[in-house]
C-alpha cells in the first residue's frame, strides 16, 4: 500500500537556509481605544480594546463580512476610523502618518507588486517606505533563499504568480518595520511556502516586532500563543 499523499513543497522556496532576521531594538506599542466601525449605514463592530507589544501577535478571526479587513485597512491608515482610536506608541496613527507608516509594513492575498517595475525595484520601493535604502548584499541573499537567483532585473509582469508570491515574501523579509498586518497571507500557499511565512512572523516577534493577522487557516507561530480577537455577526 503506497502511503499517503504528502503536499507538493515547492523546491524553488529553500527554508533549510539560516533566516534572515533584522532586529528591532526599540519597543512598540499598537493600541485599539474603544474602535469601532461602521458600512453602509451597518455596524460592524464596536467598543474594540486591545493593546499590542512587542514581541506579540493578534488573531483576528470571524465569518466573512464582520469587518476583519476594514479592521485592518483602518491599521493600515488606508480607510478612516469610524469610533475610537488606534495609538502607536501612545499616540494616534493619524498625528504622526509618515513616522507610522515607516513602521508598517502590509501583505494581503494580493501581492501588491508594481509590475512594471523590476524585482529589485519593487524591493526598493519597499525598503524607501521605512526611509531606507536597499542594501543590494541583503536582497541577493533574500531572492536566493526564496528561488529568485538572477531575477533581480526582470519586470514582475514576466514572472509566474508562484514567483510574484515569492517576491512579496522576499519584501517583508527585507523590511525594517516593526508591525506586519497581514491579510490571509497563506492563500494559494503550499506546505512549504506556509512553514516558511509562520517560521518569519514568529523571528519578527522574537526579535522585538509586533503581527496582526487574519486567516482562515489556523497556522501556528512557533510557540508564541496569539491575543485573539473575533468578530462577531451584529
């Protein structure tokens, strides 16, 4: 009897190398102050508290439609807030957009590329976000380690959604900022794709950042347990 069908591990990702960490010495703090939101004329959730430090992560879970990604837009700077308030480090997101916004960094299903633009362009314009220049040793070390060696130079409207997948990936490595918000980032993932993605949040969050996730696959970060918010149908 043949055993059982184990998930195909893409061989272009190598998770087997030594991760490439970055580590953030000041703490932080993410603060949602009685937030709540509102679409269409229909409340979607209220009262929100939650204070996130580093070093930790939150799960946003809930059906569709209870407003898990207007939650995170509105983390995002990216939709306004409809009550309350988020705080990074002890003030409001929108007193201070550029300092915040450099210590943000984003990935959703989407992968959020420019296509016309190269590989190492869209690293570039990553990294100039959180007001840094991209060190070229770093990045070839990073497209190496997720199988994009010597496409470095190449438009991302030539390359396969496997490997614009990989370039997102390889920009959150590659980012300097403290808090990832990440929107079902495991979609279209296969098992190695997954592990490696969990193995990166869990180093952010051991060397000092800070997570906020929603997924509807329940992957495990290492060993750091999650602060779990779930929202309900009102």
């Amino acid at each position: 009897m043949h055993g059982a069908h184990k998930p195909r591990v893409d061989p272009k990702i190598r998770p087997s190398l030594a991760p490439i960490r970055i580590i953030l010495k000041a703490p932080s703090t993410l603060t949602f102050d009685k937030l709540g939101c509102s679409k269409g004329g229909r409340e979607l959730f209220k009262n929100v508290d939650c204070t996130l430090t580093s070093g930790r992560w939150l799960y946003v879970a809930g059906a569709n439609g209870v407003g898990k990604t207007s939650l995170l837009r509105m983390v995002c700077g990216l939709a306004s807030i409809g009550a309350g308030d988020i705080l990074w480090n002890g003030k409001p997101i929108h007193s201070q957009t550029d300092a915040y916004h450099q210590d943000l960094c984003y990935l959703g299903h989407l992968n959020g590329l420019q296509e016309s633009m190269t590989v190492e362009e869209n690293l570039a314009f990553t990294t100039a976000l959180a007001g840094r220049a991209l060190n070229p040793h770093r990045s070839k070390d990073v497209l190496a380690r997720f199988g994009l060696r010597g496409r470095s130079q190449q438009l991302v409207r030539h390359l396969s959604q496997g490997q614009k997948r990989r370039v997102a990936l390889s920009r959150l490595a590659l980012s300097p900022a403290r808090l990832w918000v990440l929107d079902e980032p495991y979609v279209a993932m296969d098992e190695g794709g997954v592990k490696m993605l969990a193995d990166m949040i869990a180093d952010h969050l051991k060397d000092g950042g800070l997570a906020v996730v929603t997924s509807h696959q329940k992957v495990p970060i290492g060993d750091i347990a999650p602060h779990m918010l779930e929202l309900q149908a009102r």
